[in-house]
C-alpha cells in the first residue's frame, strides 16, 4: 500500500549529494566521447534537471501508470508480487519513484545498467532509504539479460545509447517478457522527419539549456562528446519498431522540445 502518512517519498534528487555539473565547462580533445564514469555520477542528477525537459514530470507519472497495470502473482517464496525493469537504471531513479508509492510487499524492482559506476551507486542509495523493499540492481548488458515475466519495463532515456541494429532485439525481448496487460514506458530524445522544424526545436532545446546556465561552451562540448553515442531515432520509427516486435497498441502520452514519452501495451 502506499505510504500512509503525508512525509513525502523520497526521490534521487532529494537523498542524493550531488555536485553541479561543470564536466563542459572547460575544451575537452574534440575526440572524447562520453561515457557513464565516475565523474558523470558526482553530478548526474544535477545534469539530468538541467538538460532533459519534464524529466521529474515522467518520472512522477510512472507510480501512477503503475497502479493501473501491475498485477500481483505468487512468484517468490510464497509471497504475492509484481516485478518491474528498469532498464539503463543509472542510478536509479525510477526505482525510487516506484518505492517511494508501493509497500515493500507490493512490488519487485530490478535495475540494470552496464555502468559499474552507476550500479555501484544506486545499490548504496537505494540500499539506504529503501532497506525493506525487494530491489536488485545488476550491473550487466541489458542485451544480454534474460528477462523474467513481469508486468512494467521502463526504458528511461536508454533506447538511444544502444547501437540502432539493436534496439529491435532488445524491444521484442521487452515485449516477449511482459505478461498479457503489461506496459513498456519508453522515454528518448527524438529529431523531427522535416527538417526546417526540427533545426528549430534543437534551437529551442539549446535556449532550455541556456535557460538552466549552461554555456556556449558547455552546449557545444557536451554536444560533440555525444555524437555517435546518443543517436535518436524519430517518433515514427519508434512507433514502427513498437508495431512491428508484437505490441497492440500505444500512445506518445509525453512530449516536451524533442523529448517524448510512449507507454506500449501487451
């Protein structure tokens, strides 16, 4: 059941001493790439607020999409649970956003994340301040794993660092894991099929960006650093991709600059 007092869950954000992210702030060599390190942990959550826009607003929402789909199964040790991925977990996020709304005999939460970094990170802190909940992270490749039947998959803004030839396989392993019911909440950076409309929300997203402090310089290293790591698909070839692994419908139910959120039904 959810928490029956009126002290607010806590989130990433709130638990978390984290610093700003200053990693653009200086030139770094044109041929650095980023990665998930050490140093994007110290400030992740502070870079994930300045630069995805209604990053908190998904993230609020999946507790809600949640109450609506999970349904609980003897699976383990007798007890009756639901069990949901999430998948490129970072430091786990959505995991705590579902724990904050959803007893510790209500739900089964596993993150996985091939970061050892971030793995590393969200165990401790999600160790911390949900001690009783059934949660596992699992530092491995989210390709590789085998998915266990579960009734939620969150692809948090993960899709995008997969190499393109892969993200198929992965979405049909998703949907092949879903029991009958079951939800796929996929989130990713997108670009717009015409292009005068889409150089202008790129434009829009740099201003978002400018709005929260980042410089010229941050915008444009950080844009370097992610060429050929972050690559976007449209909405379109989301949509088809979802269509063609098997899923019966879905809907684009968020959308901010060139970010969108599409819940996926089985």
């Amino acid at each position: 059941m959810p928490h029956s007092d009126h002290t607010p869950s806590p989130t990433i954000n709130s638990v978390i001493n984290t610093g700003a992210d200053t990693l653009f702030t200086t030139p770094l060599d044109k041929h650095a790439r980023f990665s998930f390190d050490e140093q994007v942990v110290a400030c992740f959550p502070d870079m994930i607020r300045r630069s995805v826009p209604g990053y908190g607003q998904v993230l609020a929402m999946l507790p809600i999409f949640a109450r609506r789909h999970l349904r609980h199964r003897q699976h383990k040790k007798g007890k009756k649970i639901s069990r949901v991925y999430d998948l490129g977990t970072s430091l786990g996020a959505v995991l705590f956003a579902l724990a904050g709304e959803f007893g510790a005999d209500e739900v089964e939460l596993i993150g996985i994340d091939n970061s050892h970094p971030m793995t590393e990170r969200a165990t401790a802190l999600l160790g911390e301040h949900y001690p009783n909940h059934d949660i596992s992270i699992i530092c491995d490749d989210i390709n590789e794993m085998a998915l266990l039947e579960c009734d939620m998959i969150v692809l948090n803004l993960t899709l995008q660092f997969l190499p393109p030839a892969k993200r198929a396989e992965l979405l049909q392993k998703c949907h092949d894991a879903l029991a009958d019911g079951g939800i796929l909440i996929l989130t990713e950076k997108v670009h717009l099929l015409d292009e005068q409309n889409d150089a202008w929300q790129v434009e829009r997203y740099y201003d978002f960006k400018r709005a929260n402090g980042y410089s010229e310089l941050e915008i444009s290293g950080k844009r370097n650093a992610l060429e050929n790591v972050l690559i976007t698909d449209s909405e379109y070839q989301h949509s088809e991709r979802l269509t063609a692994v098997g899923f019966a419908r879905q809907m684009t139910w968020f959308r901010f600059l060139n970010f969108i959120s599409i819940i996926a039904f089985k």
